[in-house]
C-alpha cells in the first residue's frame, strides 16, 4: 500500500503544495461561479447571484483545498482535520451561550479598532483600507436589504452556515493543524492561524475583533479535538450576527451609523459579558481536561 502523498515531505514543500491548492482551487471556481452566474441570467450584484458566485467560489477556495490537503496528508478526507471526531453535547450547549455574550465584546473590540490611525506616510494605505470597508458595507447592505424571515433563513444558510463550514476545515481543520505540527506548539498555531484568518478577509477596521475570534476557534479545536466545535461557535456568531440585523432593521435601526458606546449601559454590559465569557471559557476547557 503506497504511503501519503506528503510522506517524507518537508513542511515547505506541504506549504507550497497547500498554497497551489487554495490558489488553483480560487482560480477554477472563481471562474465556475461567474459561469453559473452567467447560465441562471441573474443580474450581477443582486442577492441572488452573490448566493451562487459566493457559494462555489468559497467552496473552491476553502473547502476543496483543505480536503485535498488532508488526503494527501493521510490518505483520508476526514481524519486530518478532525472532522470524523464527534463532539459532546454538553460543549456544544456551552458555546451556544457563550455565542450570545460574545457580541458586544466584538462590538466593543470593533470600536476600538475603529479608533486605530496609520501613519502620515501609511496615508494610501489606510485611504485603499477605508474603500475596502465601504465595499464591504454596501454589500452586506445588499444581502440584508427589506429582510424577510424567509430572506433571513436563507442568508443564515448561505452566509452564516457554508461559510462557517468551508472556513473552519481550511483554517482550524487544516492550516492550524499543519501549524501545530510544523511548530509542535499548539499556542503559536492558534495565534498564526487567527492573524492569517483575520487577515484574508480584508475588514482591516475589524481585524481585532476577527483576530480574538480566531483565538477563540483555536483553542475551541484543541479542547475538544473536534473540527465541529468551532464550526458550530463559527456558524453561531455569524447567526446571530444576521439575527441582530434583522431585529434591529425592523425596527428601523441603522446598525452601520449606530454608537454603541453611546448608550449609558453599555460598558457595564461589555464588562458583565467579558465576566461571563471569561467564566465560561474556563469551565469549558475544565470540562474537557477535568482539571
């Protein structure tokens, strides 16, 4: 029986191939997707065609390349990355609450982010940033304009859950995994993986936030040894993200202008989550390594 393929490969050699894949796998898919989009007739930019171009593009780009890593790997699609692993009941009910207090801290981390200035001579640099922002504004306007539940279920699906799901095999299942190995330090692992996570999605005015929430899905991974607990807290926070949206919509509420600090409860709540999701954090992993 012939060995994996990466077998007495040297990790840079397993990083060159890891980077062809998600390149190869951005440039097939890309290309698949404005096909598709093209074949249905959807206009471009409508909520439509973002859910079949997002789709296959992120599937290609996140999914696909983590896969074909983990069988070259190990010579099976789900072992490497954790994912034939099943994760307790008990740690899911633990992160689904923490997923609730976990949103003002970002919303708090997010304002401090904002507050952060570049350079005089950094100018172009934060002028390219600022667009990239606003890009990134107008199309999250796009998918959640005149919501409805049936829209909201929809963009759960597509914009919470699949990407959840791509980007947890990529990032936790694959490139912190590999990481891990390479560094035989967990630590250094998580917080690489969490800069390269919060990175790649240019929000640069959220990296903060996104990078802490890296962290978080990292040490989620090593606690329970399971890709599907950060999937889960993944997809929970994007959730609720749309759901916090959609509330605050029908109610006529403009989250993108809106100040959080500006309301007088608001740091009391941000200290009264960071305690709970501090007390939660270390029960969690108590309860996995039942010390």
């Amino acid at each position: 029986m012939l060995p994996p393929f990466f077998s007495g490969k040297s990790y840079w050699v397993q990083l060159v191939f890891l980077l062809l894949f998600i390149v190869g796998g951005l440039t097939i898919f890309s290309s698949l997707a404005l096909l598709a989009g093209k074949l249905s007739g959807l206009e471009v930019g409508t909520r439509e065609y973002f859910y079949i171009a997002q789709t296959i593009s992120a599937f290609g780009t996140f999914l696909a390349p983590a896969l074909l890593f983990a069988y070259c790997a190990s010579k099976e699609w789900f072992s490497y990355n954790k994912a034939d692993q099943i994760v307790s009941p008990p740690l899911v009910g633990y992160v689904v609450v923490l997923s609730l207090f976990i949103l003002p801290l970002v919303a708090f981390l997010g304002k401090l982010n904002e507050q952060i200035l570049l350079p005089d001579f950094m100018q172009n640099i934060e002028t390219w940033m600022q667009k990239m922002e606003e890009a990134n504004k107008v199309f999250v306007q796009t998918l959640t304009a005149n919501s409805t539940i049936f829209r909201l279920v929809v963009n759960i699906f597509v914009v919470a859950l699949l990407p959840a799901l791509f980007e947890e095999f990529l990032f936790r299942g694959t490139l912190q995994q590999f990481f891990s190995k390479w560094f035989a330090d967990k630590h250094v692992a998580i917080l690489v993986t969490a800069f390269i996570f919060s990175a790649i999605h240019l929000q640069f005015y959220g990296f903060l936030p996104r990078f802490l929430l890296g962290i978080y899905l990292g040490y989620l991974f090593v606690w329970s040894n399971s890709l599907w607990l950060p999937i889960i807290a993944h997809f929970m926070h994007n959730a609720n993200s749309l759901i916090l949206n959609y509330s605050a919509q029908q109610r006529g509420i403009d989250l993108e202008s809106l100040d959080p600090s500006q309301f007088s409860g608001f740091y009391p709540a941000v200290l009264f989550c960071t305690f709970c999701v501090v007390t939660g954090i270390y029960f969690l992993r108590k309860r996995r390594f039942g010390d």
